[in-house]
C-alpha cells in the first residue's frame, strides 16, 4: 500500500474511533440502575468495532512515523507495542463486561460495578490503561518531534496528557466508587481522563488530512 493511502487509512481510522466512541457513550448512561442484557451487547459490539479501528490507527501511524525518519524507529515501536497492549487490554474488558451478562441474564447486575468480573475490571480500565496511555503518549511524542509527521503542537499536547494519566496510577488506593472523582474506577480515572487520549487520536487524524508529513513520501 503507498504511504498517501495508508496516511489517509489512519487518518479515517482516528476519526472513525472517535465517531463510535462517541456513539457509544450514551449507552451507558441510559439506565439509572443495571442495563438490560441488550444495551450492554449494543455498547459491546460498537466497542469491538472501534477498537478495529484503533489497531488500524496504532498500525498506521507507526508506519508513518518509521518512514518519516529511520532514527526514530525504537520510539516508533514503542508506541506500537503499547497500543497494542492497551488494544488487548481493552478486549479483555470488553469480554469481562459481557460475560457479567451471560453470568446475569436478567439484568440484575449492572456489569461496570458488580460481580467479581466487573472487579476484575477495575485496573484495567483505570491504572493499566493510565500507564499504556502514558507510555504510548511519550513516545508518539518524542517520534512526532523528530520526524514532524504532525505538528508539535500534539507532540506537546501529548506530553501534558501522559502526565495527567500517570497522576492516576496511585488512584487503586482509593477505592472503587465510581462516583469519586480520584479512586481506582471513578469518573476522573476511567472517563475523563481517558478521554483525553481520544481526543489526542482524533488531533493526530486531522493533522494527517490537512498538512503532508516533512520528509515522508506520498508515492
């Protein structure tokens, strides 16, 4: 594939993700108390579907950053192994939401905050993917200030924002009351400044269609 089409493949990808991210979030607040067996599939299989495009993100940024500058390929795997990581993580979320429903088919359990699965969940939507996040910000950033893919500006941004996930690394200390903004599943932690990384993939996605990289090739 030429690199103009996987530059606009990424590009669309980003945008996609932040549309069904979008979409999804409604379905979770539908319901006061435990969501019917229904809403939690709906938001799962939209789920699925975005992450799809996240891997096609995470796969064609790295190729652009490696093309862009040869020196810059450790940072560039970097990032690529902990988007990768924090796709795995998120399927194995996904998964363990679902399976409190098939474990509760009445709808009795509300599969974010009960039953033994929706506590397995906990790290993984709070201090694991805080620190993926983390990691995957720092080093996209240091490979964009090298290779000028998109602007520095996001390179920054990026910067900011992994520092904002590392300050919740320590929130599993503070319990799981989702009504919190600092504990190991509150709205701080798991929403809003998970937020922020979807935010960051969609700057990356217009930056890609409005300006050519420096130095990357478009044949």
């Amino acid at each position: 594939m030429k690199d103009a089409s996987i530059r606009r493949l990424t590009a669309v990808s980003a945008l996609m993700l932040t549309a069904l991210t979008l979409a999804t979030l409604p379905l979770y607040f539908m319901y006061s108390g435990p969501p019917p067996a229904g809403n939690v599939f709906t938001r799962s299989l939209v789920g699925l579907v975005s992450l799809v495009f996240l891997l096609l993100f995470v796969e064609g940024f790295t190729h652009l950053l490696r093309r862009a500058d040869e020196a810059s390929a450790w940072y560039a795997s970097l990032f690529h192994s902990a988007g990768l990581l924090f796709l795995a993580v998120a399927l194995v979320a996904v998964s363990l939401e679902a399976g409190v429903v098939f474990g509760a088919p009445d709808g009795s359990l509300d599969p974010t905050i009960h039953g033994p699965l929706a506590d397995g969940n906990i790290l993984i939507h709070g201090s694991i993917k805080r620190l993926l996040s983390a990691i995957l910000l720092v080093a996209a950033g240091l490979a964009i200030l090298r290779t000028r893919v998109v602007p520095r500006s996001i390179a920054h941004a990026g910067f900011a924002i992994a520092a904002f996930n590392l300050f919740f690394l320590p929130s599993m200390f503070f319990g799981k009351d989702p009504a919190r903004f600092y504990s190991a599943i509150g709205w701080g932690n798991s929403a809003f400044c998970a937020s922020f990384l979807g935010w960051w993939i969609l700057a990356v996605g217009i930056a890609l269609l409005r300006r050519p990289a420096n130095g990357l090739t478009t044949t």
